[in-house]
C-alpha cells in the first residue's frame, strides 16, 4: 500500500489523465478503500485542487479548474514537450512572454530528472534556430482577439494600414492564423460588408468589446483564405504564376504567407501572389530557380524581359 502523501500524487495523476473516474475505479488502481479515497479527495480539495463529486451508483469524482494553478503532474513526453514549448515562446513571435517563459522553464528544468534534461540538451544542441522574420506581437493583443473569437464579440480595434494612417475598424473576428512569420486576424469588416485580413501587429484593441454576433463562415477555410489576401489584396499588384514543377517542389522553396499556392495537377502549381514593387518581384521569382510561366499581369512580363535583358548585358 503506497504511503498517504505518495498515495495522494498518484490519485493526482490518475484524476488528470481522465475526465471521470468512479470511487471503486480509483480504490482499485490505488489497492485502498473507497472511504481511503473520500479522505485522500479531501486532502487534495484542502491543497487547493477543486475535485467534485457526486453520489449515487453513477457517482464519481472529477477535477475541475479552479480560481488559482495548482501544480501539475507531467509524465516524461509532456515535460519535455512543455519545456520545448517554452523555450520557442522565449525567443518567438509573440512579445511580452520571453521573460516569463524563461522563468517557467527554470523551474521546470530544475525538477526534471537528470534524463529528460539529457533529451532537452540533446534537441537544444542538435536544433538551430532562425530569427524570427515577422513583427513581434504584443501577447495582450492576441489574448483579446482570441477572447472575442471564443466569446463571438465585436472587436473594436485601432488599425495601422498600409499608407501608414490609423484608422478605427469594428469586426466579427473568425479566427487567428500564424503563417510562420506574421499573426493574421481573419474577420467580417461590419463597416465594409466583407472579409478582411488584418495584421494582429497593427491591431489596437479597445475595450469593452462590441455586442455578441452570430459567427459566419467565411467562404474558404480560414488559412487558405488569408494566404490568398496576403498574397494579393494586402499588395499594390496582384500576380498569377505557374510554376512547371509540383506543388511540394515549390512549396520548399516559397514561405507561407507568399501567396496562396495550389496545385494545377501532378506537374504544375498556381501561385497566386503580389508585391507593391514589380520589378522585386520579378527579382524574387527569378530567383527561385523553378521553372515558371507569368499569367498576369502583363507588366510583371516586361520586368523580366527587362531583367533577362541587363543579365545578358552583363
């Protein structure tokens, strides 16, 4: 029989790795009486852990949320999986989290048993990191956007556009997407009857948040939408381009939020994209070495002849 405050981590395990658990249930994994249960729930509820219950031959036991974090028990996987987690979020694309993280990851690394800190080093040492590419968002910002997306609330929010103005915007924000390098916000404009895609770097919150609403559906799913904005709406010139090689081929080559890429068939793939330079974009697809052909426009044509024609020149 394990001793009582073994006993009382080991029922905390068992209460976190499923939802609902009877009191025979547990007095049967622990090898103890069901009023030896009663007790050791009692104990947990006194350490702050909110466990309810219920009577009856259907009753149980199950741990709920409460009003502060009580302590956790990991089994090696979650640690490890945690203590990565934080160690991206310290050095990522959300500000105002790398300090706190760091923190989180001190005292989890310093509980850890001498072999999961062996795996963490080993990923640590063997994994290099690229700066981060896009805007830091303010961790604030995305808390509020997801608040109103879970709530379904108005967002009401100032908003740093592309001539650099700030404009005041009201929204039924959908859904938050990551591209690798930017936070999006994909929502229905309620001033512009529409859909837009909305940088959450240049998104002001103001509070309080506008009435609830019924949630709509955009008319395709939520990244590729936004990929398909980035790649064109968000640009002074839109542009079409097949590319004569599959998807996966030019998927290697291309970042997230360049476009929205789609296939053709087995051969050939769609980008469908935009710059509010022609000519860099000319330079930029020139440069991804796949063989290419430019549907539209006709002006991003004239830039590459134009190029071909100063590289032959040289």
């Amino acid at each position: 029989m394990l001793e009582t405050s073994a006993r009382l981590l080991r029922l905390l395990a068992l209460l976190q790795a499923r939802r609902d658990w009877t009191g025979a249930a547990l007095a049967e994994r622990l090898e103890v009486s069901t009023r030896t249960v009663r007790a050791d729930v009692d104990r947990l509820r006194q350490l702050g852990y909110r466990v309810a219950s219920t009577t009856g031959s259907a009753g149980g036991y199950r741990l709920e949320a409460g009003n502060a974090m009580p302590p956790l028990l990991l089994d090696d996987d979650e640690a490890v999986a945690v203590a990565l987690g934080l160690r991206a979020a310290a050095s990522g694309s959300v500000s105002g989290i790398e300090e706190t993280s760091l923190r989180a990851l001190a005292k989890l690394e310093q509980t850890m048993p001498s072999r999961l800190r062996r795996r963490i080093d080993v990923l640590r040492s063997a994994t290099v990191s690229a700066p981060a590419a896009g805007p830091a968002v303010d961790a604030a910002v995305l808390t509020a956007i997801a608040e109103a997306v879970h709530r379904s609330e108005q967002l009401r929010f100032d908003y740093l556009d592309r001539a650099g103005e700030w404009t005041r915007r009201r929204a039924e924000p959908h859904r938050l997407v990551y591209t690798g390098r930017r936070w999006y916000l994909l929502a229905w404009d309620a001033d512009r009857s529409d859909w837009r895609t909305f940088r959450a770097d240049r998104v002001r919150p103001r509070t309080p948040n506008g009435p609830r609403f019924a949630p709509k559906e955009p008319p395709e799913e939520a990244v590729a939408h936004v990929l398909r904005g980035v790649g064109q709406s968000a640009w002074r010139h839109r542009a079409r381009i097949r590319f004569q090689v599959p998807l996966e081929e030019a998927a290697e080559r291309l970042p997230p939020d360049s476009g929205l890429l789609e296939p053709l068939d087995g051969r050939e793939c769609l980008w469908e994209t935009g710059s509010d330079s022609l000519r860099d974009l000319a330079r930029y697809t020139a440069g991804l070495d796949l063989p290419f052909t430019v549907d539209e426009p006709k002006a991003l044509r004239a830039e590459l002849r134009a190029l071909a024609e100063r590289l032959l020149s040289a």
